[in-house]
C-alpha cells in the first residue's frame, strides 16, 4: 500500500474530492495546514506596522491506495489541483506497512 | 460641564424628562468599558485576549466601590486649595436625599453621580490598552485603585469640580478631553516607561487576533460616546446637549475617512483596524471641543485627529517604547488635539460666548487650553510613573518571562479564550471500554 500526500491550495478541495470519488476512492482525510515553498507569504499591516506572513494556508489531504493505483492516482490529484500559479503545492507517495479497519479488525487492502 | 443654568431667578425643579435622559446616558457609558474591553481584546494575541477584556472589566468593580467610598466626595466636594474635593456627607452616599438636585441643574445628585461614576471607571481602562500581555493582574487591579484615588478623582474635580483651578481659569472641556482622555494617555506614558516592552516587541509580528471584535468594540464604543458627549450638559433645556450629539457624529465620520485616506496613501490599503481606530481618534478629539463649535468645525477636529493620529501610532517604533494598543497615540494625541482645537475653532454661539482664534476670539482661550492640557499630562504622567515604580518594587508589576511568552491568559486566568478543538468529549459507551469513572479534576486535552 501507499500513502499518497498532498499538500494543496485550499480552495481546490472540492475538484480533488470530485476527482478521487470517480477514481473509486472511498475515502481521505483532509487536515488544514499552512505553510510555504516557492510562492513565500504576503504582507499584512495593521496601524501602520507591515507584518510579512511567510506561512499561507493550505490543506493536506491524505489518501491510502494499493501499490497499482498509487502512480495514477497521484496523476488524478496533480490534474485537479493544478491552477498553473504559483502556490499549487506538493503531492508525494510513501510505502505503508499495514492497515486495519478499526470496526471490523480487517487488515491490508482489505481494509481500504 | 455645564455652567448653571438659573430660568430668570426661578431656582432648578426636577425634571423628569432630564433625569431620564441622564440615566439612559449614564447607562450608554457604563457600554463603553466592555467595548472599550472588545476594542483592546481583539487588537491582542489570541494568547492574552481575556487578560486584555479583563483589565477593562476589573475597573467597573473596583471604581465603582471607591466612587461610592470617597471617589465622588473628593471629585466633586467642596475644594480645598484648587486640587481635590471633600464633602463628608457624600462618604457612602449615606446622606443624600432621593430629590435633592445637583446644585444648579434640573436632576438629582443621584443621576449625577450615577452618571460621573461611568466616567471614573472607564479612564483606568483606557490606560489597560498599554500595557497588554504583560501586567500581572493583581498588580493592574492595585494600580486601578491607587490611580483612581490620587489621581482620577483629583483631576476631576480640576476640570469639572466647583473650585478646581482649570474649572476656574475657564478651561473648556466638555466631556472629557483633559480629565479623561489625556489623563489617561498620559498614565499609559508614565507606566509603559517603567514596566518596559513586551518580549518580542519590533521583533514578532503581534498582530490583532480578531478584527471583528475590534469593530465590534468599535462599534460600542461610537454608540456609548453620544452618552459621553451629549449627556455631559446634563439636560436638554437649550440643545447645547444636541449640537454636542450632532459634533460627535460628525467628528467621528470625519476621522474615519481621515485615517484611511492616510493609510491608503502610506500604506497601500484601507484596514478595518485602521477605520475603527479613526473613529475612536475622532470621538477622543471632539470630546473637549463638541460643546463649542460648529459642525464644519467638528468635521475639520475630526479630520485633523485621524490624519495626525494615524501618524503617531508610529512613533512608539521610532522612540522603542512599546505602547501596545496605542494608548498614547490615540487617546493623548487625540486628546491634545481636541482640547487645543477649541482655542481655533470655538465659535462663541455653543456652551459659552468664548471665542477661539478662527472665531475673532484671538489666542486667550488657545493659551487656557494649554494650561489646562500641560497641567493634566504633566501630574498624570509623573504621578502614573511613581505609582507603578512602587508597585514593581512590592508586589512586581509583570509576569515572569515564561508566562507571557507561554500567554498571561493560563498564568494568570486559568483559562483559555477559544476552544475550537472537535476531540474529546465521547462520552457513549463502545462494546469493550468500561464505564467512564467520574473524574475529580477533569483534563482537557487542547
């Protein structure tokens, strides 16, 4: 199994969520986070003072596959996350050991 | 404050209507000080957001109880020596009679004081916005009761008391310019000199946790000043009350547009930090001056306030001292402003016949106001500073490092503002865990 990440512009969760249900996706987990790569911050000022904000919001979205999906499956997020402006985001994959179904105790893809 | 009115040798009868314009009013202040708490509780770090409301609440509790002790007997008593007031039959309030009238005027002492004692508790308040995210809180609420007592309630009677040298000299504050916008001000400067900066000050971006809030607190704060202002003639019979409402209003709108027409030129954007600040400079600079001009003069006040306001919220980064929510670059500066502008712009045709230069009253009034104006920033300022030496060499005026860096909310509070954490909380019970035993202190994971 694998373990796709993506760390994406927030306002693109609706297209990534649209995306991955036609995939045949069943489920992810969506964290907000912030943070920066290449798009850096922003500036802010209040009563005068200029506050550089490095970290923008974002959010991680976390998906488990089975090893034959993982590389069209990153395909699938990349296309629905692309806007072609800077600040788009990161998607990797990780190797994961095991899995269980906390309700039924099934384990492996079986348990995706 | 208003001179007597005396209807052609009849003494004053009690007016109902009077009295209960003034109660709404004293109410309509008492709103200031949770919206002044907003307005500072927001421009914090979500880490000291209720220490901040806080500081504010405090004041309504122990001014309150001083008024009622001594407070209003040494404002607004008989003087001795020009400086402070003293009437033993007003210790406790035990002796004053249900429709005995404030001398002079159409409304019972009562009503008075109910109204006078809103003023005493929200000054200390203001001063609270200096000093956040550092004061230990039972060192603020000592401060709050020494400052009222040597300090607020002698420079009240000054300004408004029968006696009182700026009383005397005819120094023009109508609802609060010097007693308590500069008195405040001024305390801030005093007491921000002692205790220091924040840690992290220039260095960390400290910005404002909840602009809402401040507009809210904003919002209060526009609303409660018509009490202010227009409730500080004591009555309606010759609509000076009125055309202070009116300059409020018109003053306000002014230095909204002020402000952000300054920061959009120097900064790039108009902030709604930057829209309620302005409002809040506006009300502070027509306070003094609302009973003596015109409209046209109050948007000129009004103006004039939010431009130089907007300017000397910067100053506290130049000269390195860390007035945190600008203390002393809205409500002294704006002070100031309001109470020398009425030596400009006073038209003679409002609370009194006295003229400013701009009216054909040449610089008399401009050189009163300055005495009036240097006298209340000097003693506040000196007397803020001692008062909070004192207390840093007894009971210690800041929090340790640890606590304000980790937010003086836990240390000194034992709470937290938000809670928006969805964990926790699942108290159904699941085939193989045990009942839940009843917890003596129960932990919250946050």
């Amino acid at each position: 199994m694998k373990l796709i990440t993506a760390v994406v512009k927030p306002h693109r969760l609706d297209e990534i969520k649209e995306a991955l249900q036609a995939f045949g996706v069943h489920g992810l987990t969506v964290t907000e986070a912030s943070g920066y790569g290449r798009q850096r911050g922003h500036t802010e000022v209040y009563r005068g003072a200029e506050y550089t904000v490095d970290l923008v919001p974002k959010i991680r979205i976390e998906v488990l596959v089975e090893d034959d999906d993982a590389e069209q499956l990153i395909d699938v997020v990349v296309k629905a996350a692309r806007t072609g402006k800077i600040g788009d985001g990161k998607v990797w994959s990780t190797p994961v050991e095991t899995a269980v179904r906390v309700r039924t105790g099934e384990r492996g893809p079986d348990a995706l | 404050m208003a001179p007597a009115i005396t209807l052609a040798a009849d003494a004053p009868t009690l007016s109902a209507a009077n009295t209960g314009f003034m109660l709404i009013c004293s109410a309509l202040v008492m709103l200031m000080t949770p919206g002044l708490a907003f307005f500072y509780g927001g421009m914090v770090r979500v880490k000291s957001a209720l220490n901040m409301l806080m500081m504010s609440f405090i004041s309504l509790g122990i001014v309150t109880v001083l008024w009622v002790l001594y407070g209003f007997s040494m404002a607004f008593g008989t003087d001795s020596g020009s400086i402070v007031g003293w009437n033993s039959d007003w210790v406790g309030l035990g002796d004053i009679g249900l429709t005995e009238l404030w001398d002079g005027y159409t409304i019972p002492v009562f009503v008075f004081l109910v109204f006078q004692l809103m003023f005493a508790v929200l000054t200390p308040a203001l001063i609270s916005g200096a000093l956040a995210d550092r004061v230990k809180f039972t060192a603020w609420a000592l401060f709050v009761a020494l400052w009222a007592t040597v300090v607020y309630f002698p420079v009240a009677h000054w300004v408004w008391g029968a006696g009182g040298w700026a009383f005397e000299l005819g120094v023009i504050d109508f609802a609060g310019g010097t007693a308590v916008h500069i008195n405040a001000g001024a305390a801030a400067l005093g007491v921000i000199l002692v205790i220091g900066k924040r840690i992290g000050f220039k260095k960390d971006p400290m910005r404002p946790h909840s602009l809402p809030l401040v507009m809210l607190g904003a919002g209060l704060l526009w609303f409660g000043w018509f009490g202010f202002n227009a409730g500080s003639w004591l009555g309606n019979d010759d609509g000076v009350g009125a055309l202070m409402f009116v300059n409020t209003q018109v003053a306000t709108g002014a230095a909204v547009l002020g402000w952000l027409a300054y920061e959009k030129i120097r900064h790039g954007a108009f902030t709604t930090l930057g829209a309620a600040s302005g409002a809040v400079s506006g009300l502070v600079a027509i306070t003094p001056a609302g009973g003596a001009v015109s409209p046209l003069g109050a948007i000129a006040v009004g103006a004039v306030a939010g431009v130089l306001c907007a300017m000397a919220v910067g100053l506290k980064y130049r000269f390195g001292y860390d007035d945190s929510l600008d203390v002393v670059g809205v409500h002294l500066v704006g002070g100031i402003l309001g109470s020398l502008l009425v030596g400009f712009f006073a038209t003679g045709k409002g609370q009194s016949d006295v003229a400013g230069l701009f009216y054909g009253g040449g610089l008399d009034q401009f050189w009163k106001q300055c005495a009036g104006v240097f006298g209340v920033l000097a003693y506040s300022l000196v007397v803020s500073a001692v008062l909070a030496l004192l207390l840093d060499r007894t009971v210690g005026m800041r929090v340790s490092e640890d606590d304000e860096v980790a937010g003086i909310d836990q240390a000194e509070h034992a709470e937290t503002a938000y809670d928006f954490s969805g964990a926790g909380g699942g108290a159904v019970r699941t085939a193989d865990a045990a009942p839940v035993a009843p917890a003596e202190s129960k932990k919250v994971d946050a």
